[in-house]
C-alpha cells in the first residue's frame, strides 16, 4: 500500500493513527513538518497561533507530535478546521 492509499484510508476511517499516514517518528521538527504538510513555514505557524496544531518546545528545537499532525491531516482531509 502506498503512502497516499494509506493517508486516504487513514482519513476516511477517521483514524488518526501517525502510522496509517507514514509518520515513522514520536516527532517532528520544523523543516520535517514542512515538508510533510507541503506548506510554508508562515503557513506552519499560522496553524500553530491558531490552535490546530500545537508544537513543543524541546531545548531550542521546536517539535510536532506525529500524533498531532495525523489528526490535523485527518481534519483538513475531511474539510473541518477545528
């Protein structure tokens, strides 16, 4: 099965298990969520201030669970913002 056949079948069944859309990691830095998301880093933030996706400071690196970032790809899979 392919990462995209797994990320539609993930959303579909309202899953937002970080496996069923390929994420391999507990978490994800700045530059690795962009790259996931397919957006830009003011787009990332943007998601951030406006609560729907909630990052964690580690040190100096700021991190994205991938638990997190499963449910907001399930949300914008099923065109609902939270």
């Amino acid at each position: 099965m392919s990462l995209q056949d797994s990320t539609a079948q993930a959303a579909l069944s309202g899953s937002h298990d970080p496996r069923a859309f390929g994420l391999v990691k507990a978490a994800y830095t700045v530059n690795d969520t962009l790259d996931l998301l397919s957006i830009g880093r003011t787009s990332l933030y943007a998601l951030v201030k406006d609560g729907q996706l909630p990052a964690v400071k580690f040190g100096k690196r700021t991190l994205f669970y991938a638990a997190d970032i499963a449910a907001l790809m399930t949300r914008l899979k099923q065109g609902r913002q939270p």
